[in-house]
C-alpha cells in the first residue's frame, strides 16, 4: 500500500510537467497568431504612396493606347494565403507569370478578360460603350500580341514607380489561362495582393499583383514606414501638354489712354456735347487681366488706336504685392507713381 502512495506521489511531478509544457506550446501559438494579425493588418505607406505613382503613370500610358478616357482605382495592398488569393478568380482567366530579378522571386499579374476585351475593341476603332461578352476561349495570336503590349507597358510603369524606392526589374517567362500551371506559391504561403480596377469609358475591370510575401522580405522594414523621401521627376510630357494648353487660354488685356480726376458737382452739370479735355501720356501700362505687364507708345495703325510693345516686366512683384494688401489687381489700384512699378 505504501509502495502505490510512493508511485503516485512520483507521478505527479511528470503530470505537472507536461501540463506546462502544453500550456507553454498554446502561448507560443497563440504569439505566432497575434504576430501574424498584427502583419496583416498593418497598413503599408509607402506600397499605397508607390501605388499611387502606379495609377497616374498608368492612366497616361493607357490614354496614349488606346485613345480614350481611362480612370485607374486603387485598392489597399492586402497579405492573404495563397488559397484564398485563388479562390478570388474564376477556373479561366488571363496570368502573366514574371520573374523579379533583384529579389529573386516569381510573382504573377492577372489581366480581366473585360480589359482586355475593352483595349482591343478601343484599339480596333470601338469606343467600348458596349458590355463585354466574357466567354472562357482561348485567345488569338493577334489578342495574345495585345495583351503581351499591355502588361509590358505595366511593368514597366510598376518598375518606375518603385524607381525612387528599390530597383525593381520584371522579367516576363510566359502568359497561362489557368492557375493550375501558373502556381508561384504553396496554397498556404502568405501572398501580398495588389489590385488596381481599370475604367475604360464607364466599364470597368480589374488588374491584379500577387507576389509571395517573403519576395518581399528584405524590403519589409521599407513598406511598412510610415515616411520615405520620394525624389520627384520632371514628368516632361504632362509638362509639354500644360504649356501648350496654357498658349490657347485667353486673357483680357486694357491700355488707359487718359485719366483725370473730376469734381462730382461737375458731372453732374455736364450736358450732351460738352468736351471733356484730356492729354494721352506716353508710355501707356497696358494690363494683362488686371496685372501690369506691358508698357508702350500710344500711336495709330491702319487707322486703329494702337499700342507699340517698348517693354515687357515680370508680373510677379505685382501679384505679391496685390495679395499682401488684400487688393484686388487693376488699373485702379495703381496710383502714377506706382504703375508699371519700376519708374527710370
């Protein structure tokens, strides 16, 4: 009887050890649980800062395409599993299977059918107010040609987005139509999930970025920053588009002539035909909508009263100067000694 006390008593130490080895076990799991929500949750500045350069590049690029009003959307970058990025399309579509070179990973871009059938209907002379007729086929050789165009001109914008942050390089390896050959991960690996929706006048489709997450991992600390310093480029083209729309703006301009000063009592004693005497100064201020640009000599020309162009001044000292004393611009802010602001 004392023999079995004894066993029990020395039983009891091993139950209390694998108790806390279990309960150790459950925290550590349930550490990885927490840790992994607080990643997936977490909100990524710079991909949504990068992903904005994305959209306005791609807008212009598409435009100059396909010739037509093109409006890109974007949506939050999400990490998913693998499975569940899957089960978002349907058994047939279009996937473009790249490699990354400076990061050493595979990732893949899915074109809707709807794109593509929106770009080939504008590009072929449509104006794709039409719904499209997404039917699961195989796709031309001349379809095939204008879908390869189209994702070489994303990853190309995609690449000048990261330019300011990473060199990012895609390399196309080939175009599958259905995920059981395009398989870039397991079904459970974590997958960072980009999706930019397109509209193409008034229809929309979607453009979708998955790339396994630890692709990513040495830019990790990079995208969750809540602040990176961006070097701005001169964007040459939408600067050669504003000039040129700005040469067809109009703009109001007004020489005086005379000025004088009168008595109020005077006015009102004045009759029909009466001559007001007045002297035309030289030089003349001529105003461009109000702000003092251009002085000249007062003259006539094919029997027209007529101003000749003797100095042009930067208007900016003018505007300063009218938005510091809350004025408004004119002829008649500006007293003799002021106009044209710079008397010799």
């Amino acid at each position: 009887m004392s023999e079995a006390v004894k066993a029990t008593a020395d039983d009891q130490p091993d139950d209390d050890l694998g108790n806390d080895v279990l309960k150790t076990n459950r925290e550590a799991k349930a550490s990885v649980f927490d840790k992994m929500h607080r990643i997936l949750s977490r909100r990524m500045p710079t991909l949504e800062l990068i992903h904005e350069r994305f959209a306005r590049t791609m807008r212009l690029q598409l435009f100059n395409m396909i010739r037509c009003r093109c409006e890109v959307d974007l949506h939050p970058p999400k990490i998913k599993p693998y499975s569940d990025f899957l089960s978002s399309f349907p058994e047939r579509t279009n996937i473009n299977i790249v490699n990354i070179k400076s990061l050493r990973g595979v990732a893949c871009w899915i074109v809707d059918p709807a794109v593509i059938y929106l770009t080939i209907d504008n590009m072929f002379g449509g104006e794709g107010h039409l719904e499209p007729k997404i039917v699961p086929k195989e796709y031309t050789a001349t379809e095939l040609r204008i879908v390869r165009r189209f994702v070489d001109m994303v990853l190309a914008e995609y690449e000048k987005a990261w330019k300011q942050v990473y060199e990012l390089k895609f390399d196309f390896v080939r175009s599958e139509g259905n995920f059981q050959f395009a398989k870039i991960t397991g079904n459970d690996e974590m997958v960072l999930h980009c999706k930019f929706t397109i509209d193409i006048n008034g229809r929309a489709g979607d453009v979708d970025f998955c790339v396994p997450f630890w692709v990513f991992e040495p830019l990790k600390a990079t995208l969750f920053a809540q602040s990176v310093g961006f070097q701005m480029e001169a964007d040459t083209k939408w600067t050669g588009a504003l000039e040129s729309e700005m040469q067809t703006a109009e703009v109001e301009i007004a020489a005086i002539l005379a000025e004088r000063k009168m008595l109020l009592g005077d006015i009102l004693s004045l009759n029909v035909g009466e001559i007001i005497p007045i002297e035309v100064q030289d030089p003349i201020t001529a105003f461009v909508n109000r702000v003092p640009m251009i002085r000249g000599k007062y003259g006539v020309k094919n029997g027209r009263y007529a101003l000749r162009v003797e100095e042009i001044r930067n208007p900016t000292d003018f505007v300063s100067l009218g938005l510091k004393n809350k004025q408004l611009l004119g002829p008649q802010k500006y007293d003799d000694e002021f106009k044209f602001g710079m008397e010799k």
